[in-house]
C-alpha cells in the first residue's frame, strides 16, 4: 500500500529544481523542458458538455469547476507546488507516486462536489506517465515565472493532449467520491467583476499541431504569433494596470459560497461569503492598509500573477487587443493552417473573467485564472474541433 505522504514535507525535487524561465517568448526553447518522471502520473479533467453551460450562460460556473481541481490538489498537498495548467472548462496536472494518494483523492472530491453543488458533470482520468511513453508521446514540462513570485508549468511533447483523448473515449478514468465527499477549496474565490476590453476585443485562442506536422514548423508557427503579440504596444494581458473591477455585492456570491465547507448550511455560507467580500471590497476600495497586508502591493501582485497564456502540447491564450490586431493573428493562422502546420480555433468576445486561489492574501503567491467571459478557451476548442472535421 502506498504511504501517504505529510503535507508538511519538502517538495518533490523534480519539479522544484527545474529552473525557471522569465521571457515568455522563449516557451518553445526545448532545452527548457525536462521529461517528467517515469514513475509520475498525469491527471486531467473536464465538464462534459461545456458548450451547453456557455449556452446556459454559466460559463463563470465552469471556470470555478477547472480552477477547484487546481486549488483541492494544492491544498491537499499542504500548499506543494506541482505541475498544473488551467484549461478553463479544465484542468490538467501531474504527481509523484508519493503524492498520488492525496491528490487521487482530491480530484475525486472535486468531481463529486462539481457535480452536487454546481450541477455539472466532471470527467476525471489518472494516466500513468509510462502509459503515455508506450503509446508513443511524451511529457515533458518547463516553468515559466511571469513574476517573482509565482511560476506555472508548461507541458510539451504531446502527452497531455494524449492523457486527455484517452479520457475522453474512456481508456482511462478516476473514481468519482462518495456522495457528499467535498474537496478543500480553501483560497478559492471569484470575486472580482468581468474585465471588459479597453482595446476592442478580448480573442481567446488555441493553436494545436496537425498530426504529421514538422516540429520545427510548429515552433515557428506558435513564436511567430507570440512575437506579434509581444510587439504590439498595450496588448496582451485583459487585466488593467490598477487591478481588476470590484463592487459589492461581487458577481458570485453563491459560487464562492458552495465552494466553502459544506458542514455549514448554505444560508450562513452565503452570509459569510458576503461579509468577507464587504470587508475586502472596502479594505481594496479605500486602499485600508491592514497589518502587513497593504492593498496596492496586492493589485499589483494580482495582475503580475494572472496567467493569461499558457503552452499545454498547445498555445492558449487570452487576449486583449484591437480587431484589427485580432484579424492579424486569425490571417497568419489560417495560413499556417492552410500549409499543414497548425490546428486553430479562436473566439471573439467583450469581457474576460477571473478565478482567483488565494490561500492567503498576505503572501506573493496567489494566482488568478483568466478567460474569456463568453465562452472563452471552451468556445476556442471547439471552433478548433469543427475546423479538424
């Protein structure tokens, strides 16, 4: 039997000695890469049937659901740094075998918590790393720090993108909890408002490799719409300067209450949800420095640690740019398409959104989800996946 591991230990030292990379323009340098362990496991998820939410107009809701995988595996970890990338109705990871038992546990409480308190169906898989090496892809990960205080994995090598197929057609599968087993979402929270695009267009894309495709073809492909990104002025990241926009009472009040101990009826949940969030909206609004807890310090932190571009076997990102700019990347991938070299999907929308896991407010390492507010990523995969057809 495995031994569960103590929370309070030090990290596994695979992922911590990994050196971190600051230019994001670098992502595609394979000699940042290192392959994951061979005795590690990768676990994914996602809502089945995401589209139908985004019609339903919940795709807050199934924001929460990706970035509450993110939050119950830390957690359960006792605050470990780990592998993991946020996918927007997902979310993908990876485990030592130590680690494996707490963190097979926690996706278990989450799928069972997705599907009593939000009302969406969660699909979970735990792929072992060597399966996906007999099968031909591999899994490798680099560390990319957008600020001194937090760094999120890049994956690569086509190990994730096969961890997820399988789940999908059923190869592999996780255990869903018992009914009213609850994760620890402690830290997870949304309460900032919609960031509406100041420049026109908040483009959510995904850009995938065509099977077949030269490696280096693709390499040139992702840089060559990261360099255009990253030479136009003002663009990129949908977080203003000064933060994100807040008002109270904040926009998910009852996400944020289901989120918090389930011991606790519903109603004193959402009480508390509401107090908390009039103690920091005043405390963010008047800029109330609190101990060592100084508000300006954390909107800036807040927008340095979102993570708004992402390389999971693919390129995501999430963008705040001019139409004109939009119609620039669509033109270059599409051409890239055309030669054999990518897959694609984009999708267009006004506002984006924020999931926050904050396991404490005074601490540099929160870190804050960003997608697009009307579909985002989801709608992005999907206008990929009727492209491939």
């Amino acid at each position: 039997m495995t031994a569960i591991p103590d929370p309070d230990a030090l990290p596994d030292p695979f992922y911590a000695g990994i050196p971190v990379f600051r230019g994001f323009a670098s992502l595609m340098d394979p000699t940042l890469y290192r392959p994951l362990p061979a005795d590690w496991i990768v676990g994914v998820a996602d809502i089945v049937n995401s589209t139908g939410a985004i019609r339903d107009d919940r795709y807050k809701t199934v924001n929460m659901a990706g970035a509450a995988v993110i939050a119950a595996v830390k957690n359960a970890l006792g605050g470990r740094d780990f592998p993991y990338v946020f996918g927007g109705d997902g979310a993908s990871f990876a485990v030592s075998p130590a680690d494996l038992p707490r963190a097979g546990e926690a996706l278990a409480a989450t799928a069972a918590w997705t599907g009593e308190e939000l009302e969406l169906e969660m699909r979970t898989a735990l792929v072992p790393v060597a399966a996906i090496r007999a099968a031909g892809p591999d899994v490798t990960v680099a560390r990319f720090a957008p600020s001194a205080n937090v760094s999120f994995a890049m994956f690569a090598g086509g190990g994730l993108a096969w961890a997820d197929a399988a789940m999908r057609r059923g190869a592999f599968t996780a255990p869903v909890a018992p009914a009213g087993a609850r994760p620890d979402l402690t830290g997870l929270t949304c309460s900032f408002d919609q960031m509406v695009s100041v420049r026109g267009v908040i483009l959510s894309l995904i850009i995938a490799p065509q099977a077949g495709a030269q490696p280096a073809a693709f390499r040139d492909a992702i840089e060559a719409v990261v360099h255009m990104v990253e030479a136009s002025p003002g663009t990129a990241t949908p977080v203003p300067a000064g933060g994100p926009p807040m008002h109270w009472p904040p926009p998910a009040v009852e996400l944020e209450a289901r989120a918090r101990d389930s011991r606790i009826p519903l109603a004193i949940r959402r009480i508390g949800v509401l107090m908390r969030t009039l103690v920091a909206y005043a405390i963010l609004r008047f800029r109330i420095t609190v101990g060592r807890f100084v508000p300006a310090t954390y909107l800036r932190e807040v927008v340095e640690n979102s993570d708004f571009r992402k390389f999971d076997d693919g390129l995501r990102m999430t963008l705040d740019c001019t139409p004109e700019l939009a119609d620039t990347i669509e033109a270059r991938l599409a051409a890239a398409a055309s030669q054999g070299i990518i897959r694609y999907g984009t999708h267009r929308q006004t506002a984006a959104l924020m999931t926050c896991f904050t396991p404490s407010p005074m601490e540099a390492t929160h870190v804050h989800f960003i997608d697009g507010a009307s579909g985002g990523y989801a709608a992005a995969a999907a206008a990929l996946k009727a492209a491939s057809a």
